[in-house]
C-alpha cells in the first residue's frame, strides 16, 4: 500500500498568502481520479483550481465553502486505502472528539475547546450554548454582561477605519476594539487596540462585548462579507445599524440589522434594505427600493424608484439605473456602468457600459 499523498494549498498569489474557497468539486471519504479538481480557490486577483496528483480516497478535507486557507497549510490527504486514518485524527484527544448524542452550538464548541472541556461531560438531550459549557468549565455561567455601548469592529482596512469613523461621530456607540486575521494582537487601527483574529471571538463576546459591525467590504468577493457575517451571529453577536449623522433615511425606510449607511447618503420613502448591506458614500436609493442581503452600493451609486437588488451584488462607483428595474443575485456593476434593463443573476456588467439586457 503506498503512502499518501499530502496536498497542500499552493501559493495563488505571492503577495497573499490566505485565499478563499470559492468551490468543493469532492467530499471527505470520496474517491477521486488523478487531475480531478479538488476545489477552487479565489484571491484578489484570481482564481485557482486544486487539482488531484494521483487517484485516490480524499481524507483530512480543510476545504470548505468559503472559509479562508493558508499557502502551505494541508488542504487535504490522498490514500489508496479507503479506511485511511490522518494524523490528525490519529492524535485525536477522545475528549476532543463530539459524541454522537450531543447537540451543541458552534460557538459553544468553540468555547469548549477554548477553555478545555470535556465534551464528554455535557449534557445530552438539549441544545448545549455557551452558558453550558461555561458551567461545565466552572465559569458558573458568569459571562460578562454585554456592555450597551461597546462594539467589536470585524475588518481593519479602508472600510474598518470608515465605520471607526462612523461610530465616533454618532456618539451612540465606542469602538472596544478590531478583529483583524493580519494584524498582530496589541497593535492599533485609528487608536483602536486589535483584540485579535477570528479565533478569539467567541472569547471576546465572553468578556462583554456583544456587538460587533462587520467591516470587510467585500469588493473582490462578496463571499468574504456574507461569511464573516454568518460568523459573528453564530457566536453570539448582535450587529447594530450604523447611519451617518450626514445621511439622511427617511421615515417610511426600513433598514436591516448590521447594515451601514455612510456619510451623504439617501434612503427614499418606503425603501427596504436587506441584513449587512453597505450603502456607500454619497449613494442614493430611491423610493419603494429593495435591496436584499449584503448588497454593496459603492460610493455614487444612484437608484431610480422601484429598483429591486439581489443578495450580496455590488454594484461600482457612480452606477445608475432605469426606474423600476429588476438586478439579480451576485451581480458586480463596473464603475459607471448604466442600467436600463433587468440583469439576470450572476451577470458581469463592464465599467463605463450601458446594460440593456
């Protein structure tokens, strides 16, 4: 039987070394023939597909949708023998292991192996949180209360150091602090101390921070926005909205949770806009608007009444379009593009071009 082959993450680009998962061609346990794609992996700049050395049974799987993996790190094992044990499991503490019987939450989980718990001792039969598990742990429950005003700023480039700027100028909430996975613990963004990464969440909502604006833009991948959103809720977070004292939102408008409505923007009479959507500098939504999930109007954008958006589209600076047209889920506009006719979804519409379907 030979040895199995180790499949690491190739360096897609050189000056980034974390790329993102964009698709899973195969499963754990699945067999696979050699120059089958294993996944795609997406950067700022491209996309690369991960390819199969030889045939065999995949194990050890790191890739999944839309996570984050790092150059070098193993994505995943290929063996001729189907009952194939990694290292990893190989190593496995048994109390690390989830037994079958136990529900538990992913941020319990997270907190669990955080604070060294036997899962082993928890209950079974109900749904385990982290109250549970801080029980378990000797904590008696004694989660911090969650501060009214304290913030968690998730994402420390342009867009983090915008809504740092956006939180101090309403007065209403304080930044407590930035989760960054680039910057070093201790370090600062706008005097602003970075608590860490994505890892030391579910600890940070622990000590008594329980609200937390996510701050990745999303530009090159909307993916990004919409998983870190997904993450900081299922770890406990509330996401407050987060409007300009310069905007203005008329009464009729309903705004969703943990979206952000920057400086000199309008939101029109009767105007919806969906969970996590970024409504950029200077950016107009119309009357009767209907912005889904995690859209992202780029600064200039203008939308005449009655327009309808799909989830996590992007739409580039100074786009306009016609009165009443429907855009579809994942569309990206190019910067000045005008729309005059509905866009089915998944379309790529040229800077500078009229779509007229």
């Amino acid at each position: 039987m030979a040895d199995p082959i180790v499949v690491e993450v190739p360096l897609v680009n050189p000056n980034e070394p974390d790329a993102m998962v964009v698709d899973v061609a195969v499963a754990e346990g699945g067999h696979v023939s050699e120059g089958d794609v294993l996944c795609s992996l997406e950067t700022s700049k491209s996309v690369e597909d991960v390819y199969a050395e030889a045939a065999g049974f995949v194990f050890g799987l790191a890739a999944k949708l839309g996570t984050m993996v790092s150059a070098g790190g193993i994505l995943c094992y290929l063996s001729d023998d189907p009952d194939f044990v990694t290292p990893h499991q190989a190593d496995a503490d048994p109390a690390d292991t989830v037994p079958g019987d136990l529900r538990i939450t992913e941020p319990a989980l997270a907190v669990a192996r955080e604070l060294g718990v036997d899962l082993g001792t928890l209950p079974v039969g109900v749904l385990v949180t982290e109250r549970h598990v801080r029980e378990a742990a000797g904590a008696g429950g004694a989660e911090v209360p969650a501060d009214p005003r304290a913030v968690l700023i998730f994402g420390a480039g342009g867009h983090g150091k915008t809504l740092i700027e956006l939180i101090r100028a309403t007065g209403d909430l304080e930044v407590a602090g930035v989760v960054d996975d680039h910057l070093a613990k201790g370090t600062d963004v706008l005097g602003v101390p970075v608590l860490g990464s994505r890892e030391d969440l579910a600890s940070i909502r622990g000590e008594g921070i329980g609200q937390a604006v996510n701050a990745i833009g999303g530009i090159t991948n909307m993916a990004v926005r919409v998983e870190v959103t997904r993450s900081l809720l299922a770890r406990g977070f509330t996401m407050p909205t987060l409007v300009h004292p310069t905007a203005f939102v008329e009464a009729s408008a309903r705004i969703g949770a943990g979206s952000q409505i920057l400086a000199h923007s309008y939101v029109g009479s009767d105007a919806i806009i969906g969970v996590g959507a970024i409504i950029n500098t200077g950016a107009v939504v119309s009357h009767d608007c209907v912005l889904a999930d995690h859209v992202n109007l780029s600064p200039g954008c203008l939308l005449a009444g009655g327009v309808d958006v799909g989830e996590a589209t992007l739409l580039g600076m100074g786009v306009t379009t016609y009165l009443g047209i429907a855009v579809g889920a994942n569309v990206r506009a190019g910067n000045g593009a005008i729309i005059s006719a509905p866009v089915p979804d998944g379309r790529r519409i040229a800077a500078g071009s009229v779509w007229d379907g």
